[in-house]
C-alpha cells in the first residue's frame, strides 16, 4: 500500500509539544494546590437568589445596600439584563442552618426596602454546606471512574499503550480546564462538573478516532517507522478533527452569548475542553505511543496456521 504524502509533520515538534503541556499541567496543578478552585453555592452551600427590578438598576448599588444590611460574601451580577439580579450568598457567620435557610427572603426584604416596591422575587434557593461536601466527593469519585473505566475500554478495543496514551490525554485535558478555573477564579459548580464529563467524553472521542487510523496503518502501511505512520494518521484524520471541533465550538459560543448565567460555566469549560481536547488528540496521546515505542508487532493481526493471505503478513 502506497503511503500518504505528509503534508504536516506533527510529530516533528513533538518534544516541543510536551514541554508546553507539561508547563500547562504543572501551572495548572500549582494554582489548584495555592488558589483551589472558587467553589460555587453548590458545593460550599448558601443561598441564591434572582431578583427583577421594574426598572434599570446598578450592580454596585446592591452590593453597598447588602454590604450596609451586614452580608458578607455576597457575590451580586446581572442575569440576562440590567433589571435583573442573581445573588450569590455564603453561609453566613453567626446564624445557623434554619435562619441561614431563610437568607432569600431576608435579602428580597432589604432590596425591596432599599428600592421600594419594585422588586419582585423570582426564585430563592439554598445549599446546606452537608450538601455540598456531598456533591464535591461524588463529582472527583465520577471523574476518577470516568477515567478508569475508559482506559479498560480502550484497553480491550485497541491495546495497552494506546490505553495509557488516551488516559494521559484526558488527564491533560481535564486538568488544565480545572486550572484555567483556578487561575480565573471563575465559579466551580455541578455544571462544571458536567462540562468536565463531557470533555472527557468528547476528547474520547477524538482519540479513539486517531488510534483506529494509526491501528489500521500500522497494520496497512508495510514500509515505514511508527513516527512515519503515526504522521500519516494524524494527517488523514485532521479534517474530521477540525470539522468536529470548529462546529462544536460554535455552538458552545452561542450558548456563552445567549445561554445566560446559569450554563454560563458549563460553555465556558466545554470550549476550554474542546480546543485543549483538539490539541491533545493530535499531540499527546501519539506523543505517548512514540515514547512506549509502539511497532506493527503490537498491533500484528495473528496469523492462523497455514493461512497465506498477504494481507495477514506484516
């Protein structure tokens, strides 16, 4: 079989590559370990409250009117326009669960004190810091099995090393996603938690598409080293990447833009995910293989006694 021309040599700055995502991961790990991630109400528990204002209000007024009314911690931004408020309040210091429980109403009765009668309460909810704890163990113990799971998958469907080469990818991918978060300071909730399984999932995807193009060359492809072959795979599969990944992001883009605040982290941790996803597909996990040498002798289709098709000759 003839082979491919290799229009772009990825694996050429494969070591350049690695440096990069070694310093991305190793950044990302230094500011979860120093900053942590801003845990949202889901996880540290406290209130939420959505207020509508008949008329345009300013975010700053609100913030002195709960910082005068003694709320501490209180995170105030607009929901979809300037009349509408979200309120984001931690458990606060000196009250306890049931008074803590009611803080939506406390805070809807200073707003509607401050304006007046225009403000209309449109939802108030409140996470027990139990809770939370709850969901923050149940969110790592997912992701952790999401990623076991996938490497036995990939571990039955192709062989070890690719295996090894689809988990490190997602490792990458899931931590510098985490670290953009923690560097950004940008709210860490169950939506996150959800954009996280489904980088998992779409980077996944990518990987399983490259490796079954770099099993079938290696098996196709009689002459060539495994960097030749992997280079070849890589350029076959570009276009589909690209497609996928372009297509992808411009609906996370409209969902950033037009979604709102509540899914606002779950788009913008899914576009993290797909770029850094797109990227590892191509460079981490062949970047992996090349390092565990991987040959035609691990991927060889045995060879039953005294069959003599060629194709089964490598």
């Amino acid at each position: 079989m003839a082979k491919t021309e290799i229009k772009i040599n990825f694996m050429k700055y494969r070591k350049i590559a690695a440096g990069i995502s070694i310093f991305l991961v190793a950044c990302s790990f230094g500011s979860l370990l120093i900053n942590q991630v801003n845990w949202g109400l889901d996880f540290t528990g406290g209130s939420l409250v959505e207020v509508a204002y008949d008329v345009s209000v300013a975010a700053d007024d609100v913030r002195v009117q709960l910082d005068e009314a003694g709320f501490e911690g209180h995170v105030v931004q607009y929901f979809g326009s300037v009349r509408d408020v979200l309120v984001r309040v931690p458990p606060q210091k000196g009250l306890g669960e049931k008074e803590n429980a009611f803080l939506g109403d406390k805070i809807t009765e200073v707003l509607k004190a401050a304006s007046g009668d225009n403000v209309e309460l449109r939802r108030s909810e409140f996470v027990g810091p139990a809770v939370g704890e709850e969901l923050a163990n149940q969110g790592g113990l997912g992701l952790l099995a999401a990623l076991a799971v996938v490497m036995l998958y990939i571990a039955f469907r192709f062989q070890l090393k690719f295996a090894v080469g689809a988990v490190v990818a997602l490792f990458h991918d899931v931590a510098i996603t985490l670290g953009a978060f923690s560097l950004a300071r940008w709210d860490f909730d169950l939506t996150v938690v959800a954009a996280l399984l489904a980088v998992i999932g779409y980077s996944l995807n990518d990987t399983i598409v490259v490796s079954d193009r770099i099993r079938e060359n290696f098996r196709k492809i009689r002459r060539g080293t495994s960097m030749e072959i992997i280079n070849i795979s890589l350029n076959q599969t570009l276009g589909r990447t690209l497609v996928t990944s372009l297509t992808t992001l411009l609906v996370l883009f409209a969902l950033l833009v037009m979604g709102g605040e509540l899914i606002r982290g779950f788009a913008i941790g899914l576009i993290i995910g797909v770029m850094i996803g797109t990227y590892s597909s191509i460079y981490i996990a062949a970047n992996v293989l090349l390092a565990m040498n991987v040959n035609k002798e691990d991927l060889a289709i045995p060879v039953k006694e005294g069959s003599d098709d060629p194709d089964l000759v490598m």
